[in-house]
C-alpha cells in the first residue's frame, strides 16, 4: 500500500508549519546538603572580668599573673561526623507566548524531613534526606511584559551511611539556581538525560526540525 494512500495516513498526525509560540523553560538547581552527627557535651570556660562590668564574687580559678576568675558550664554540641552530598535537579517547564528574558530565578518553600534509621546487621546507620521545593522564574516577554511561572522540584531524596547510630542527625539544605534559559519548542523531544551532555554555560542552539508538506490521496 502507497505511503500516500489514505488508509495508511489514517492514523498518523502530521504538523503542517510552525507550532505556534512559546518556549521551553530548563532550570537546573544545585542541591547540597550536608549531613552532621552532633552529641551533645558540657564544655567549661574562663570567664574573664571586664571592668565595666560587676566583678565575679565566687572565683574558681586563677589566671597567670594572679587575677582572679571564674569558670561556667555551657552546654554544646559537637560535630562526630559529617557527610556531603551535592546534586542537580534539571527541570523543564512549556512556557506560551513570546518569552524574551529571564528575569530572576529563586528557590521557595523548601521542605525537609530527615530520618535516621540504624541498621540492624551491624552498628551502622542511614540517614535520609527527604526534600521537596518550588522554583519561582520571573521573565519578560518580547512587549517587556514581566510574569512569574513556578516549577515543581518533585520529591528528592539522599542518603548517608554512618559508621555509627550514635549521635543527632542534623542536615543542612542549600538550593540553588545555577542555569535558566529558554529554547525553542523542538528542545521537547530531547530526553532529559540528554541535557547532560550539553554544555550550559554556552549558547546551545539544538537543531531545528525539517518541517514537510504532505499530501494524502487515494490510489486506485
């Protein structure tokens, strides 16, 4: 059966010209985080006279050349171990109309769950970070017009093995947009795994569709 026959055709969808206008948005978010063991700890210091001030009445140790001073107790922790992760979260958004300039690009409403969970088949354990945020794209369009379109980041997660349970697990987050820009409508048939292999900190211009025009008829 002919390519051109209408039975053939019957099912496919061609596009005839351009799509119409709008833009593909890519943001890549650098995420960092840092994973911190801390135990708690009593700590004594010198407290050292100052003349303004009321002189202590009560002192417990003596300084070098004889003054007279005072220790107190704080409570404090302490680092016991420590781990980075650092990733890139790389995120496409269809913008319409005429995007013309990226105005600013932000991290919002940043949520964190940690968990710290040991291991049964020895003494180590796994902390979790659970993550989840909105980035906040501002941009003007080809009239200077200025809009503001937001991106899911979608759950995140990472993870550490420690050594040891022993300890507070604390993680630090830090987000940041390290690339926003728009490219034309045909980036959409690019996987995302392929944005890797493009270098950001360049003008990429991806290779435009060749676009045909087609003519169905019935051969008899």
């Amino acid at each position: 059966m002919a390519f051109t026959s209408s039975a053939t055709n019957k099912n496919n969808i061609f596009h005839i010209g351009p799509k119409g206008p709008g833009a593909n948005l890519l943001v890549v978010v650098k995420e960092t985080l840092l994973f911190n063991l801390l135990q708690q700890a009593m700590l004594r210091v010198p407290v050292v006279p100052v003349e303004e001030f009321s002189p202590l009445t009560t002192p417990k140790t003596t300084g070098d050349a004889g003054e007279s001073f005072s220790s107190i107790c704080i409570n404090v922790r302490r680092v016991i171990n420590s781990a980075w992760r650092v990733d890139e979260n790389l995120l496409w958004k269809r913008i319409n109309g005429n995007p013309a300039k990226i105005i600013s690009c932000s991290i919002q409403n940043v949520s964190l769950v940690d968990k710290f969970i040991p291991l049964n088949h020895n003494e180590q354990a796994i902390a979790i970070a659970i993550y989840h945020y909105t980035v906040e794209i501002k941009y003007i369009d080809s009239s200077g017009q200025l809009y503001i379109t937001s991106i899911d980041s979608g759950t995140r997660y990472q993870r550490v093995v420690f050594p040891s349970f022993t300890g507070q697990l604390q993680i630090n987050l830090e987000n940041n947009c390290i690339f926003s820009k728009f490219y034309p409508l045909s980036m959409a048939s690019y996987p995302l795994s392929m944005t890797n292999k493009l270098d950001l900190a360049t003008d990429f211009s991806p290779p435009q569709p060749t676009r045909v025009w087609l003519k169905s008829s019935v051969v008899k």
